[in-house]
C-alpha cells in the first residue's frame, strides 16, 4: 500500500513538472526565436561528446534493462547511428538554413519571393523501449539542428536507461533548452495533451491512435513513428543462403524487437523447406548457443515473454507448425523459431511481432506475393531479395511501404541521407537528415516588393483598360 501511494505520487509530481517546463522553453524560445548556426553546432557537439564519454555506462544501462542486450548490438544499432546522425547534420546545418529562393510570376513584378526556415518552438518526442538511446537522440538532433526547445518523454520500461539519459543531458542542456520527463504510462499520456508545436511519438499503432487524438485537442502536428508487419519476399532465383543470412540478421538484432524487423517471409512454396534450413543455419552460425551467450538480446520484460509465447501457443493450436532453432528459453532469452502452415486467425498474423518469430508464407508466383503485401495494411519496411533488376522495379512500383530494402534489410534505417518514415497504420511523415529538419522547421514562404508597387494598377475601381490588358495577358 505504501508503495502504490510513493508511486502514485511520483507520477503526479512527474505530470505537475509538465506545464511549468513547457512554459519556461516557451519564454526561452521567445527569447532566441533564432538560434544562429553556431549555436546549433555548439549543442549538437555537446550531444556527440556526451555520448562518446558515457558510451559504456549507457551500454550497461541498456543491458541492464533487457537483463542481457548484446553490448555490440548497443554500440551497432543506438551508439553509432546515434553520433553519425549528429555529425551529418552538423555538417549541414548553415546549407539547411539558408533561405530558398523562389520564382515570382511576371504579372507580379517587380518582386522577389524566398523560403526561410523557421525553428517551431517547442518539440515533443516520446520515445519507446527498443531503442532508448537513438530512438531520443535521433529526433533530439533533427530537433536541436532545426533550432527548437526539446521535451522528451523517456520509457517506463527501461528505468535504468531512462534516468542515465535524464541525467547525462541534465549535464550540458539547461531545462529550458531540453528536458528530459520519467514515469509511468499516465506521464506519457499527460505529455501527449501538451500543446507543443509538433510531437513526435515512436511506438505501437494502437499507442499512435490515442497520442495522435491528444495532440489533435491542440491542433498539434505530428510525426507517427509506428511499425506494423514489414514483410520479406524470396525470389523464385535468389541463392537461399543469402537471402536466409540477411533476413536472420534483420530478425535477430535486438531479438527482432525492432519497428522495421522482417515480420513474415514470403518464399516460393518449392523452397520453404531449403530456407528453414539455410535460416537455420545462419542462426546457429550467428549464435552457436543462446545459454549465457552476451550475445543474444533478451526480451525486454516479462510481459513482452508472455505475449510471445502466447503468440506461439496461439499459433500451434491452430495448426501451425513450430521450428524452434534452441530447445528452450534461458530466463527472456527467447529463442529464435520459425512458424510454418500459418494462417490469418493466428495472432502473430494479425499483430505486430517485435520479436524472435518468423512466419513463413509459402508462394506461387511473384503477383501473389505482391498481392499478399498489397491485401495488408501498409508496412513500415518492405525486404525483397531477388537480383533480377526487372522483378526488383516491379517490386517497387507494385507494392506500398514506409521504405525499401532491396537484398537487405534495416540498413535503410541508418541512411542518414534519406528520409525514414511510415505511411497509414504504419506512421505519417519523416525525419532522419535534412527531412528532419525540415520536419521541425517552418518552411515560411516571404513575398517581398519595396517602394516601386505595379501591383496599383489591378486596383479598384475595376473596369480600367490596363486591367483588360493584364486580363488579357495572363487569364489565358
């Protein structure tokens, strides 16, 4: 009872320290409307220093919040996207800012227009737990760069990782600059209701339908980070072992608990049984064991286990098939499977993964592949494999995704200069690189005339024979 009323408390506190940080980046916002390009480099230099002087405490805190993560799947996939991100946009920046210039039509001289970029205020970012290091530092750095006040709401379910991050950046930001909000599930909500100038949330699609309504009461814009069921196509040609150890990679980092992880692998029915096997393999190779291998990512918490294992329960009791690749769980170690004879009233059918399972779904010809992903709602990744240049463009142009792997999978992700981003149940807009700057600017576009005004001439009275002429001229 005591307990339940410390927590209780904490999370009010956690929700009442809301409002007044708000409005103090708001003043401080105010106050520097427009932070200059060497400011933004200074804080993003910070940010990069931080991270390289506290890489191992953050690898430790990481793991301790699995219970194991692979301290080279840390450094792989949070770590160094992390700090290439930073220095890709520090790079950059004074080109970012610099305004466009614009065509002014003819009918509209003597004038000049121009496109200047316009730091929003106050960015909100939610980050989730399978990623706590670069799913903040990712949106903080495109925030930063784009000259914005940064509230970040960090995950309950890596306490350990979340207080570090709090506490580093506590270090060199002032709380007016970023600020970095703990607690429970009522925290997250309470900072979605803030009326911030864009939110940016990473999480499941049923979290991004309630956050996306909060934001709304605000009118304020958002960015969806979502996920979804990325799928994999096989090729009817594509050598088996390669396909298998690019698809293995993509599925075991993290254990598969990753947005854009391989969901399901559509194979040609004649090569099911020669990709469980190459898969197989690979996976073995990967991880010659899963008892005490630090190599080999925990499920995050006892919960995520127990729907996992539902997933699978679920699954045989429909008909499913099971082809574990370990005998058997080590604590959350859950070990890789692949599931065959899959049908769509199976969970793992039907929801999101985020997990060490792989469905195989047996195919005909490519159209009925490409009309399986097409039957679905819109992933936020799609993976072919295949080397025939012709079926790799029908791939593109014949299916819908966030993005593309073609012979790979994740590594788009890390892509500092293109776009990361999902579309319908798997997210709305983009960031990563120059698209995440622009996503926290305003893009303002500015018409600018000075003392000579030809624009008199179209005045009222109308009627005038030059407003014929112009009429004439240009309604045409």
């Amino acid at each position: 009872m005591v307990a339940d009323v410390a927590y209780l408390q904490q999370n009010q506190q956690q929700i009442e320290a809301l409002e007044p940080l708000l409005a103090a980046q708001r003043a401080a916002y105010r106050a520097n409307p427009m932070p200059s390009a060497e400011q933004r480099r200074a804080w993003l230099k910070a940010l990069r220093g931080l991270i390289l002087e506290n890489r191992q405490a953050l690898i430790d805190a990481v793991s301790r919040d699995f219970s194991n993560r692979s301290a080279d799947e840390t450094l792989l996939a949070e770590l160094m996207p992390s700090l290439h991100g930073i220095h890709y946009a520090s790079k950059r920046i004074k080109k970012w800012m610099k305004p466009s210039r614009r065509s002014v039509g003819l009918q509209f001289m003597p004038a000049s227009a121009k496109v200047i970029y316009q730091p929003l205020g106050v960015v909100g970012i939610i980050v989730p737990w399978n990623y706590p290091l670069f799913l903040a530092i990712g949106p903080l750095t495109g925030a930063l760069a784009a000259g914005n006040r940064v509230m970040i709401k960090m995950s309950e379910s890596t306490p350990a990782t979340s207080q570090l991050v709090k506490d580093l950046l506590a270090r060199i930001f002032p709380e007016d600059l970023v600020s970095v909000a703990l607690g429970e599930a009522e925290v997250g909500m309470a900072f979605s209701k803030l009326p911030f100038d864009h939110l940016l949330f990473t999480g499941a699609t049923s979290i991004g339908k309630h956050v996306m309504r909060a934001a709304a009461e605000n009118l304020t814009p958002v960015t969806l980070e979502l996920g979804g069921k990325s799928p994999a196509i096989v090729s009817a040609d594509v050598p088996l072992e390669h396909a298998a150890e690019r698809i293995a990679f993509g599925k075991t980092l993290n254990a598969g608990q990753t947005c854009v992880a391989p969901d399901y692998v559509l194979v040609p029915r004649d090569r099911v049984e020669g990709f469980v096997a190459a898969y197989r393999d690979v996976v073995q190779r990967f991880y010659p064991q899963l008892k005490d291998n630090p190599d080999y990512t925990a499920i995050i918490n006892e919960r995520q286990l127990a729907r996992l294992n539902g997933y699978l329960q679920d699954a045989q009791a429909k008909g499913a098939r099971i082809v574990p690749i370990y005998p058997e769980t080590q604590g959350r170690r859950l070990p890789q499977s692949l599931v065959l004879d899959v049908s769509d009233d199976m969970k793992l059918m039907q929801d999101e993964i985020f997990g060490p399972l792989l469905p195989v779904v047996p195919y005909d010809r490519i159209e009925d592949a490409f009309a399986y992903v097409n039957a679905r709602p819109r992933p936020l990744a799609l993976y072919y494999f295949g080397y025939d240049k012709r079926e790799q463009q029908r791939v593109l142009h014949e299916t819908h995704s966030g993005g593309v792997c073609l012979n790979d999978t994740l590594l788009h992700v890390a892509q500092d200069d293109m776009p990361f981003g999902g579309i319908g149940p798997s997210g709305m807009g983009h960031y990563h690189g120059h698209e995440g700057f622009l996503t926290f600017s305003k893009a303002k576009g500015v018409f600018i005339k000075q003392r000579f005004n030809a624009a008199r001439l179209i005045y009222p009275p109308y009627g005038k024979a030059i407003q014929k002429l112009v009429y004439k001229l240009f309604v045409r």
